[in-house]
C-alpha cells in the first residue's frame, strides 16, 4: 500500500508523533485485538443491538465486579450522573453539594436536573471533596452529595457518608474516573446509593465510542433509571414519565466485557507506572507528587504533580516531545456556564491554586520504565536550571 500523500504544508508525521505520547490505547488493545474483533462480529450475526444480550450479560458482569446488585448500561456517563439525579427526584429547589474541581459533566448534569450546584472545596493534598467543606455548604436545601473519585483517587467517603447519614441526604458518587478503585477494600461506585461510570474510550475501562452505567444495590433506583433511559417506558409506547433515550448498545458492551476481563491488570499496570514516577520524582525540589486518600487504593485514571512553574515546564516537555495536559485548567465555579451562581476568584481557593500548578504527565497501560524514565529526566533537568 502506498503511503498517504502529506498535504501541502503540514508537518511530517514523525515531528508530530510524541517520543512519549499522553496515552497510547493501542498498546493495551493490540494484543487482545482478535478477540475483540470475534466479540464484535458475534454481535453483527446475531443481530440484537440495543439490551441485547450480550447488554445482559456485560451489565450483570460488572455489577458484579463493582460489589452491587444492579448495573444499568447507559449511553455515557453524563447520562448516568443525570439519570441518578432523576431517579432519585431531585430537581428545582434542591441543591447538591459537590467539587469544583472535576469534569464539567459533573455540575452540569446538576444543573441539568433543575437543581443548584453547591461546591465544597477541596483537601488540597489529596485533590477530593473537603468533608469539612461540605459541612459548612450545608442547608435545608441540600439533597444529595456528590464526591468525584477525581483521577481514579477515592474520596473520604467515611466522612462522607457520615455526613449524608446523620441528614439523611443521598449519596451520588461520580467514579466516571474509577473503575475498580477501593475505599477500605469497597469498590469505588459501590458506597453510596447509587455509582456513576464512563465508558469513553480513555477510561480504564473503555468503549469503542461513548458508553456509560450506574449501579447500586437499590433496585428501585436501578428500575427507575432503566426506565428513564428508555424514555420512561417499562413496555413498548407506554411512557410513564418523561426520561430521555440512553441505552447502552450491545456492540459497545461486547466490547467492555472483552476488556473487564484485563481491567484490573491494566489498573495494576496504572499503579505501577505511577510507583515508577514517584520514585524517580522523589527528590526534585519544585514538585509536588500526588497523595492517595487514607484507606483508598487509587487507580491512576491520571498521575499528575504539581508545580508553581507549570506552564514553562510544559512547554519544556513539549519540546522534547513528551505529551503532558492540564486537568483542569479552570475550576468549574469560574467557567462561563455556571456564571449564574455568583462565584468569584477567591470563592475556593485551594482549587483555583491546583488549577494553575497541576500538570497531568503520559501514563496509561503499557507505558515503558524507558518512557517513564525519559519524562523524569527532562523534569530533572528543567529543575536544575
Ligand atoms: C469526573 C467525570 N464525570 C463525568 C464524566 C462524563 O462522562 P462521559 O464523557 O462518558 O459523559 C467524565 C468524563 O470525562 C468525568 O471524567
């Protein structure tokens, strides 16, 4: 095969590639690339695409996995942040307390609802939700808390369920980032009433595409969403409420139960890379390397540090062909579409601080002792000068 002309004036595709990419899903798919393929064409013969069975049998299978009784496969994880709220008939004149520092599907999916976001700053070691924050968001007002797993860390969610308990709130945990973490040997998703994942396809575990799913051991709330992610219908054209179409198809999760099988390998491989580069990091002054929750057993969705001279040691990075990305680059409190509530710079602090120091560096599984070492190598030099 002849190789594709360049267009006139783009770069050659080497000086493109990175020497250390951000995140390589190639390496994890190829060697599993046969059976995917077989599981998606077993789909395409049998014809059944949407809760189909091979929807029955990825659904079960990682509720199972998560430690709950219930799984429904969505559309994306948004949908399973919204569905929750939904479910849990949350809306207008409720407000749900959760960080400013996460994805904006997070906030959005509250607003989504008819509900107000509440953000509760957070621990600025470990990058979640303050328990002491959230006790001081508090009103009559408060419905739910929703702490993020943020970068596959768990949350302090002792103190977050006591919190919940002693005001009878509900406890939505957005684990879109982690799948298969621990909190005191409990699977992440599995705490609260109800879990919410992503499928993308960067996620530890990840689809061919978006995909999404809730679980929980309440099976009033795993029928309420079923339900509503099927417009609001048990039976064919008879629509109970007004829900929204969000069904996880069955070629998405021929793909997502090939890669249950390899997720915890790959989550293995995530804490190892992240051991690799807490070792070679550990004596540069000038950074400062992530903590994990006490009691948690993080995934590492994303090994970021932080570091006052964020930007230039980016640049130097990049100059040197090693991929690093900001996650986040602004807290949501100060992002145009949340203006409405009223925040200001200064309104949380320690999240407006990481979101200028934080600087995310490539990890994924198969990522080389090499790669690590060459990323830590040019953090040491820029350090030294
Ligand atoms: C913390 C967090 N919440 C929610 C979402 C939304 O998931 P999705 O992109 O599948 O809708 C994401 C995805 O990036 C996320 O990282």
């Amino acid at each position: 095969m002849k190789p594709t002309p360049r267009v006139p004036g783009a770069p050659a595709r080497q000086s493109c590639t990175p020497a250390v990419p951000f995140i390589d899903l190639a390496r994890s798919q190829k060697p599993i690339e046969k059976t995917l393929e077989a599981a998606a064409r077993n789909v395409l013969r049998a014809g059944r695409f949407v809760r189909g069975p091979v929807y029955q049998t990825f659904t079960q299978r990682f509720a199972r996995y998560c430690q709950t009784n219930h799984c429904v496969g969505l559309a994306n994880g948004t949908d399973a942040l919204y569905l929750a709220l939904r479910a849990l008939e949350i809306g207008p004149g409720d407000e749900i307390i959760t960080s400013p520092f996460t994805f904006f599907a997070t906030a959005e999916t509250i607003a989504a609802a008819g509900a107000k976001p509440v953000f509760a700053d957070i621990n600025p070691a470990t990058w979640t939700i303050d328990p002491a924050a959230i006790r001081q968001r508090l009103s009559v007002k408060t419905k739910a808390i929703l702490p993020v797993h943020i970068f596959g860390n768990p949350a302090d969610m002792d103190a977050v369920l006591d919190i919940a308990r002693r005001r009878e709130l509900f406890v939505i945990e957005d684990a879109c980032q982690a799948h298969g973490a621990l909190y005191k040997g409990k699977k992440t998703g599995s705490l609260g009433d109800a879990g919410c994942f992503s499928f993308y396809p960067t996620k530890n575990l990840g689809a061919c595409g978006d995909a999404g799913g809730l679980v929980t051991n309440n099976k009033e709330i795993a029928d309420r969403v079923w339900r509503l992610a099927d417009h609001g219908s048990r039976e064919k054209y008879s629509h109970l409420e007004v829900g929204i179409n969000s069904r996880l198809d069955d070629l998405q999760a021929a793909i997502l139960n090939v890669k249950l099988d390899h997720l915890d390998q790959w989550n293995n491989q995530r804490r190892e890379a992240a051991a690799a580069y807490r070792q070679l990091l550990k004596n540069i002054s000038g950074i400062v390397l992530p903590q994990e929750t006490p009691g948690g057993r993080a995934v590492y969705h994303v090994f970021s540090i932080t570091t006052k001279r964020r930007d230039a040691l980016r640049q130097h990075l990049g100059q040197r062909q090693i991929a690093a990305q900001v996650y986040y680059p602004t807290p949501l409190h100060l992002l145009p579409a949340l203006k409405n509530l009223g925040h200001k710079p200064g309104s949380f602090p320690v999240s407006e601080k990481l979101a200028e120091e934080i600087l995310a560096l490539p990890l994924f599984p198969g990522i080389t002792n090499k790669e690590i070492e060459r990323v830590c190598g040019a953090i040491g030099e820029f350090f030294s000068n």
